[in-house]
C-alpha cells in the first residue's frame, strides 16, 4: 500500500498520511485548518514495514476506512513528576 506523508506547518511533529497524493478531499476541514499547509516529506510503500512512532497497521486501518491517518507527536515528558518519582524510588 502506496501513501503519501505530509507535515504540519502549524504544528511541530505532526504527519498527515494520505492514500493520493496532494488529495486531501478525505481529511475533514477542521482537520486541514488546525494541520495548516501540507508540506510533502515522501511516498512511502507501507506493505512490509515499520515505522518509527506508529504501528503500520494502525496507519493502513485509519486509511483504508477513513481515507487519512494523523500522527502527532508524543506528549512532552513532564520533568517535575519525573523527578519526584525518583526522589520516592531513593526514599
């Protein structure tokens, strides 16, 4: 399976992946105001692989039945908690 990969131009680590390239008619208004201006990264052929931060079935299940997938960057790690975890585990 054949998709095209675009970024966000608002929004930092976010990916659009679509199932045509420069076809976005599958990806909701909304969506396309919050996600800015398409920039392309790449095709990519998702059959037998893997991706970095996604599962590639997820991404071939959200564009088969929804015709897009929308990949966002994991949260940011919160620092305080992180150190207060470590402080309990000296403890």
């Amino acid at each position: 399976m054949l998709c095209s990969i675009y970024k966000s131009t608002k929004k930092d680590g976010a990916y659009l992946y679509i199932a045509k390239k420069d076809d976005f008619t599958p990806v909701p208004e909304a969506l396309m105001d919050m996600f800015g201006r398409p920039q392309f990264v790449m095709v990519v052929n998702l059959a037998g692989r893997t991706l970095a931060l996604v599962d590639v079935e997820k991404v071939k299940t959200s564009i088969n039945e929804e015709g897009f997938f929308l990949q966002l960057p994991p949260p940011p790690e919160n620092l305080l908690d992180k150190y207060k975890e470590q402080k309990a585990q000296q403890k």
